[in-house]
C-alpha cells in the first residue's frame, strides 16, 4: 500500500506563517514589559519632562508679571498637595511699592498669597523632588523649607524682565541626585537642564 503525501505538508511553515508567529510573540513581550513598567521610563525622563514644563510655567509667569506690570513670586511649599505657592506683591497703605533688586528688599510683609487658580497647575512625579537654592545667600531651599510660608516667595518675576537669579534642582526623591535644573538667565529668562 502506498502512502500518498501533500507536498506542502512537507515543507514546513510559509513565511507568511513565520511572519504571524512572530508578530503574536512581539505583542506578547509588549503586553508583558508594559505591565511589567519595563518602558524605558526612568526618573532621569521625569525630571526632564517636569523641568521643561517648569520653565515654560516660569516664563509664563514671567510674562504675566511683564503684561500686568505686577511683581510676582513662587516658592516651595510643604504641603504635598500644593508643593506650589503663587505670590502677589501690593504696596503698603502710603503707595511706597519701590523694589531694589540689588539688596533684594522684597519684605514679607507686602506679599498676598494667591489661590490655586492664579497660574496653571503642574503635578511633580512623586518620585522627583525640588531643591531651590537661594543664590543671594547661597543657601539651599531645603534649610529654608521650614519656614512659615507667609514670609513671601523665593522666586521672584518683575515687570520690566529684570533678572532675579534662581536656580531650581530636580532630584530624586530616594538618592538626592540631581537629574536636572532650572535657571534665571542674564536676560530675565528661564532656562533648563538635564544633569
């Protein structure tokens, strides 16, 4: 008795079978390294994407501050559901609204708070944390963090885009790195970098 045989059964798999296969198997191994939080995403990424939507938020302000003829502030707040704080400056009773940049006479006791609606939000990853140095004393915001809050803000935008030096750093939350930083330029401008 002869056996007959399909020639195509023969010969193995099609390259259109091959090209199936592998197509299912590279889902697969998408579906599992998503879930799996195997994207390539690292703090470093974070800490670039949260810096460039710092800065834009900064030069945001900066305009406000320009278009509205008014001095604006920021600083650090502990609070961890508002890690942000807006500043409004208003002169005292007698009209006497004079600011002197060069000795940083910026008193706490003509800066308003403002609600949480006076700029756009921005969420910080929880794995990112913000260090602000105080570069007229050289002393970093995390020594300065404990103070009262209604002493007024760190960063300050003026009217006429004069230059009021700050510089932000984003670290990691768990081993202090700095991944990167924002800045004031000479030009009143806000800049950015990774580290």
């Amino acid at each position: 008795m002869k056996l007959s045989c399909n020639p195509r059964l023969s010969h193995g798999l099609t390259l259109i079978e091959m090209l199936v296969v592998l197509l299912i198997m590279g889902l697969l191994v998408s579906v599992t390294a998503l879930s799996m939080g195997l994207t390539g995403r690292n703090d470093t990424d974070e800490a670039v994407r949260t810096a460039e939507d710092l800065s834009r938020l900064f030069e945001h302000a900066a305009q406000q501050a320009l278009v509205k003829g008014e001095v604006l502030g920021w600083s650090l707040n502990n609070n961890a559901n508002q890690p942000m704080q807006w500043w409004r400056w208003t002169s005292d009773t007698l009209g006497n609204n004079t600011i002197n940049v060069a000795s940083n006479n910026l008193t706490g006791a003509y800066w308003q708070r403002q609600p949480e609606s006076f700029m756009p939000t921005l969420a910080v990853p929880a794995q990112l944390m913000l260090q602000l140095a105080d570069l007229h004393t050289q002393v970093p915001a995390s020594a300065s963090q404990n103070r009262q809050t209604d002493t007024g803000p760190a960063v300050v935008f003026l009217p006429g885009r004069e230059s009021v030096p700050f510089e932000l750093r984003l670290l990691d939350a768990q081993t202090q790195q700095s991944l990167a930083r924002i800045w004031s330029t000479d030009q009143g401008h806000i800049a950015w970098s990774a580290l």
